[in-house]
C-alpha cells in the first residue's frame, strides 16, 4: 500500500498544476506539461505495468473537467508511458540528454494528440503556439530537473554562485 | 489448469494494457453516467482542495488590493479634510479681519508671513510686500488680535517686520481706562511690560493697554495687550506693570500693514 503512496501524490501535483500552476507558469500561451512529464519520468524509472495504469490516472485526472474527453486523455497517456517505456528499453538513457530528448519528445507528441482531441479546428494555429512552444518550455524544465537529480547542480553550487 | 496461470503470466504486459484500454474505451463513450461519476470524484479529490486554495489566495490578493486602494482613499481623504480645515480657519481669520476698522486715515494692506526669526519668540517676521506695493520703513503693522510692530526694513518685494517682542521695540502707549501713559518694551527676563507709570496710578489688572499715538509711529487706540500684574515698590517712583499681549506671535501668519490714505 505504501508503494502507491508517491504516486498518489503525483496525482495531486497533477490536480495542483491544473488547476494552479499551469495558469502561474504560462509563458505566452506555453505552458509545462507537467502530466505528460511525470508520466514519461515514470516510464523510465518504474515498471511497465506502473507506467501504464499511471499514465491511465494521469490521463483521468488531467481531463477530470471534461468528462466527455476523459477515455481518450487516458488512453493517449497510457500509450504514452507504454512507448516510452520501450524506448527506454532500446535506447542507452544513461546520457542524460537522451532521457530529455525522450521526454520532450513525448511531451511534444502528448500535446499534439492532446490538440486532436480537445481542439481539432484550431489545430495548425495551435500546433506551434502551444505544442511546440509547450514542448521547448517543458524541455528546459525537464533538462533543470534532471541536472539536479543527476546532482550537476547542487543547492550548495548554486548558492556559490552568488 | 498450469497452462493458464502460465499464458497469464506470460501475457500479463498484454493485459495490463488491455485491461487500460479497455476502460479508456468505456469512458471515450463521452455523456454516460460512468464519466460524469468518474468525473465527479476526479474534481472532488484531485481538484476541489487546490480550487478553495485558489480562490482563498485570489480572495486574499483582492482584499490587500481593496485594503491598499482604501487606505490611498483614507489618505487622500485626510489630507483634503485637513486642507479644508486649515482654509476653515483662515475663513474665520479673515471674517474677524473683515469687521475690524482701521483707524481714521489709514488703509489695510493685507500682508503674507514668509518667515520669521527669534529663538523662544519670533522677534522679527518677513513678510510678502515690499517698496512695489508701497511699503515703507515705520509703517505700523497688525493683525486681527492686535499691534503687532512695525516696518524696519523694505526690499522691492519683501519688507521685514520688528515685532513688539523685539528688545529694542518700544511703544508709546496708555492705560485704556485711566487714560494714563506709559512706554510698552519687551525684555527676554520680565516679558512685556508697560513703564514709566508712577505709583499713584489706578492701573490694575485687567485693563486694556492700547497705543497712544505718541511718537509719531503707531496711531492711537491700536490694541497691545492687557494688564496681568501690577506692583507698586515703596522705594521706587514707578510701577512694574506686566502685560500679556492679545497677539500671539508665534502663530501669526496673516499681517495687516497700516497704510496712510493720502
């Protein structure tokens, strides 16, 4: 039971960036896609059951405000995690700008097959202002998280700095 | 029965993701009860905490901005009603000033206090009228309360004025009711005082002391102060007659220069 606790939490990060953080973080119509990260996270560091049953709550929880949209969020996320769980397999993501290259590269992908399905008449228009913009947002994102998980920046670097 | 426990096992991954997208099949079925339930507790549980969160912090963001704009209001507020006091009390300043005649033959020249000098009291206070509006050295200048001195010095735009609190004033000046005379000075040790009365004389306290028009600077009748304290020594020809001038030269602003019509 205490297995599902951190992903329980990650559920309630996903709850938090939508309904808080996504708003506060919005760079000129970009924004961090924070689901479609944890989820492709999660592919590369837990199993492959994990990553699907969590991009399937993920995909829940993200469209949780349009419950007509809710099966095909999960479904697309689920996919997601599947995929990148077999790249992760495939490819050799000790470099760590190949783990960010997968992520952004799901995240881009995500938020293409998320335009499908929320708004496909606005797609082109959409397509660089938000999937593309929102994929290089959230690769800086991603690229800072993972220099400090890898610890090539420390707080203490950081703080030497100034 | 092993042969199913195996192919299970083997193809667990195949289910697991089955099993996922079969559920997702269920709920892309948008409109059904399912999604709307599922839906229901998403918001409850996922989003519901972090919307009061939200609306608590945007509530309190809008409260300090309203908090901020009354309290500019408040400001604003007070300083207009100070403002609107201060011209209140110049009104009535100015309303005492309107029923106060000039003595016979002189005009009022109304005059600004720019600034004043004196250590406990002011002794000498520049004001805003100088030789263009016709001001020259001597001229006796007052206000609504009283005498308050005279012109010593004159510039084209400003003129100084030597208070009666200066040590070197001295008034010509006699008892309102007994009609006798005296010199009006003012020394920083005794305060202002009226001399050369002989101790015969029936001042006593309470008495109007007012110019005599002796000297040639200050017309008669021009209120200086009142008597608060008079004592007759055996051995000495005067009395020492105390005054508290009705002016109070340490809030005086609006000045009136006397004038001679021609």
């Amino acid at each position: 039971m205490t297995r599902l606790i951190p992903y329980l939490l990650y559920l309630l990060l996903v709850g938090l960036h939508q309904v808080i953080l996504k708003d506060v973080t919005m760079i000129y119509n970009a924004t961090i896609n924070l689901p479609a990260f944890l989820v492709l996270a999660i592919a590369i560091y837990k199993s492959e059951t994990s990553s699907i049953w969590f991009g399937f709550l993920v995909g829940v929880v993200m469209a949780g405000g349009m419950h007509y949209r809710i099966g095909w969020h999960a479904l697309i996320l689920a996919s997601l995690a599947l995929a990148a769980f077999h790249y992760r397999q495939r490819l050799n993501l000790d470099s760590m700008y190949s783990r960010v290259m997968l992520i952004s590269g799901g995240v881009f992908v995500h938020n293409i097959l998320s335009l499908v399905v929320n708004q496909p008449d606005a797609f082109i228009y959409q397509l660089w202002s938000n999937a593309l913009l929102g994929a290089v947002y959230t690769a800086l994102v991603v690229w800072v998280f993972f220099l400090f998980k890898d610890g090539k920046i420390t707080f203490q670097k950081f703080k030497a700095i100034f | 029965m092993g042969w199913i426990s195996n192919s299970i096992t083997r193809q667990r991954r195949t289910l697991h993701f089955g099993a996922v997208i079969l559920l997702s099949g269920i709920l892309a079925i948008g409109g059904t009860p399912i999604n709307r339930y599922v839906s229901q507790v998403v918001f409850t549980g996922f989003y519901y905490p972090f919307f009061k969160i939200r609306n608590s912090v945007e509530e309190l963001y809008q409260v300090s901005q309203e908090n901020y704009r009354l309290r500019q209001s408040l400001v604003e507020a007070s300083v207009t009603i100070s403002m609107n006091e201060e011209t209140r009390r110049e009104n009535d300043r100015f309303r005492s000033v309107l029923l106060y005649d000039p003595p016979p033959g002189y005009t009022l020249l109304p005059a600004k206090v720019i600034s004043v000098y004196g250590n406990r009291l002011p002794i000498l206070a520049t004001i805003n009228r100088g030789a263009h509006d016709s001001v020259v050295v001597d001229q006796p200048v007052i206000n609504q309360e009283g005498l308050i001195g005279r012109v010593v010095t004159v510039t084209p735009d400003y003129a100084t004025v030597q208070l009666l609190t200066h040590p070197a004033n001295r008034v010509a000046a006699r008892v309102g009711e007994s009609r006798e005379m005296g010199i009006v000075k003012y020394s920083a040790d005794e305060g202002m005082t009226l001399d050369n009365l002989p101790v015969q004389s029936t001042i006593a306290a309470g008495d109007l002391i007012i110019s005599s028009g002796l000297g040639g600077i200050y017309p008669a009748g021009l209120i200086v102060g009142t008597v608060i304290e008079v004592t007759r020594p055996e051995d000495e020809p005067f009395c020492r007659v105390h005054i508290r001038p009705l002016a109070n030269f340490n809030s005086i602003e609006e000045l009136f220069i006397l004038k001679v019509v021609n």
